[in-house]
C-alpha cells in the first residue's frame, strides 16, 4: 500500500481481514514517520525537541478511524504526530512543520506540539486541552450538530486538576466528548504509580462517564470500542472515556531513557505493529513496510 492510499474514510464497511491491511499500512507508515523525525533531529534539522509515539500507534489509528473525519473535531497533546497522521495522513506537511520550512501545515511556526489543520488542533500544555475540548463540545451541542470532539491526553495529564474540571462538566452537561486516555505508564520519567494514588481506570465513572477499557495495543479492538462508544455519545448519551493501555516504547522526547533494557523487552513484544503483523501475511507486510518505508525516505529527501 502507498501512502497516497492510507485515508479509507469507510472503515467499517471493509471486511475484516481488509481493515487489518488498512491498519498496518497506517501504523506502519506513522512508525516511519517518527523514526525519519527522529534521525531528522539527530543531523539538526529540528528545532527543540521531538516527542514520539513510537508504541502508541495503535491507539491513533484505531481511535481515528471510529471517528467521522469530516465533522468531528480532534485535540491533540505533545505526543500528537500520530493523531495528526491518522487524520490528515499529511506526511510532507508535518516534517515541514516540524522542521521549521514554510511549506508546514503552520508555515513552520507551529511545530511538533502546536498543529492545526481542518479539524485537528494539538497543543503542548499538560492537561491543557480537555477543557477546550469540553468548551468545543459545549458549541457543538449548542449548535445542535451531531459533531463529537474526541480529546487525547496521557496518564500523566490525569494528575491535573483541569482534567477533572472538564470531566465534571461533561459529564453534568451531557457533552459530546470522547475523552481517550493513552495510559502509557510513564509522565516524562516518573512512572503512573509514582503520580498517582489508586487505580485510574474507572475515575470518570464518578463523573457519569461511561468507561471503556481496551488493550490500546490491538488496534482492532480500539477501533470496535471507538464506534460503540461514539455511537452512544451522537445518540445524546453524553460523554465516554476510552482508556486503552499501552506502553511508550521511545523515550520520552530526544533524550535519555531511565527505563531498563529488561522492561523494554517485555513490551516490544506488545508492539502493535508485532500484535497485528501475525494476523496478516508475513510477505504482504513485508513488501507493504519496504514500500512505505521508501516513499518516506524519498518524502524527506525532497524536502532538504
């Protein structure tokens, strides 16, 4: 598959074993996109710092892809090229972005943590968009649109109280917001039990917030409990939560990794590319990432 040929707007409608070639082809393409941005950086052609979601593929395609691309509305976090990539698939925009040229999504004055395009609006403050998303929800339903806004954040972000303000008022005023939360174990260094005390899985249930509980590493299943629960927020159900477990395979931004080398091969084998690469033919995924891997290099290359 091409890049040209990620964006299949349809989805649901493709046969089982279809959607799971869609999937790994957006995966994979996304998981070349930040490994290019990383060596990028390395040679000094990014500005500040890089966070990826290398790991966290998973969760952006399968969440992505239970949403209505045309009318709902996206915030991202720091960690947002993949969210970024799985609505737009605008590869050569984003590394321009990244890297400062005018031919960005921003005209490269945005960067890697501030991106606005169509629909899509991220931005680098902990805990800082649940509440404009809660607001953007607050507008929709005012208007009477049948919009959702979906806001990602991170386990970390569920350590600030601005999270839990937008929580309560969703919940109170029946908001359509998909709240996901991509626990990936650690807030920068400091890992979720360290931050946290209790569990974090059902805290929106106190909110009224109906929860769902996914392994964020099997994309098909993030994608199933993505359209149940919007299904149930456009029917006026209120806001849902996904909460989908998953781990940061990369560091944290371009920097040092704390974390052993014992705990990071316990989770590579959950790598969500590794999990559905055994679902699909070992050479159509092969000849599929060679290709897309190319077309990546050579979207670079033309850059600088």
């Amino acid at each position: 598959m091409k890049l040209q040929d990620l964006c299949v707007d349809a989805v649901g409608e493709l046969t089982e074993d279809e959607r799971k070639k869609v999937f790994f082809s957006q995966m994979a393409a996304i998981r070349f996109c930040e490994e290019a941005l990383l060596a990028l950086f390395s040679k000094g052609l990014v500005r500040g710092t890089v966070h990826t979601c290398l790991g966290q593929e998973g969760c952006a395609t399968g969440v992505v892809n239970g949403l209505d691309r045309k009318k709902d509305i996206i915030c991202s976090n720091h960690r947002g090229h993949g969210h970024f990539l799985a609505y737009s698939f605008n590869f050569r925009g984003l590394v321009a972005e990244i890297t400062g040229l005018e031919s960005g999504v921003c005209g490269g004055i945005g960067g890697s943590q501030h991106l606005h395009m169509g629909n899509f609006y991220s931005n680098g403050i902990l805990g800082g968009m649940p509440p404009v998303a809660t607001g953007m929800a607050a507008a929709e339903k005012t208007k009477g649109s049948d919009s959702i806004v979906c806001v990602f954040l991170g386990d970390g972000a569920m350590a600030e109280g601005s999270f839990y303000e937008a929580l309560n008022l969703a919940g109170l005023w029946k908001l359509p917001v998909l709240f996901v939360v991509e626990h990936n174990q650690y807030a920068q260094s400091t890992h979720w039990k360290m931050q946290h005390s209790g569990e974090l899985e059902q805290r929106a249930a106190t909110f009224g917030v109906p929860v769902f509980e996914v392994d964020g590493n099997m994309v098909e299943r993030v994608f199933q409990a993505t359209c149940e629960c919007t299904a149930s927020i456009r029917g006026g159900g209120g806001p849902g939560m996904l909460f989908l477990k998953t781990y940061r395979l990369g560091a944290h931004s371009k920097g040092e990794d704390h974390r052993s080398s014992a705990e990071l091969d316990k989770y590579r084998v959950c790598d969500p590319l590794v999990q559905l690469r055994k679902q699909i033919d070992q050479q159509w995924c092969d000849d599929c990432e060679a290709e897309l891997n190319r077309e990546i290099r050579n979207l670079v290359d033309s850059l600088f």
